[in-house]
C-alpha cells in the first residue's frame, strides 16, 4: 500500500509540475 502511495504521489507531483511549466 506503501508503494502504490508513493507512486501516486510521484505522478502527482510530476502533472502539477508539468502544468505549471506548460502555463
């Protein structure tokens, strides 16, 4: 479960980071 949680927070992380760099 711990492993499917970091997961989701990993690509989380990567689509707000993308949105943000996208504008």
């Amino acid at each position: 479960m711990t492993f499917l949680n970091q997961l989701m927070l990993y690509f989380c992380t990567v689509v707000c980071v993308l949105y943000l760099l996208s504008g």
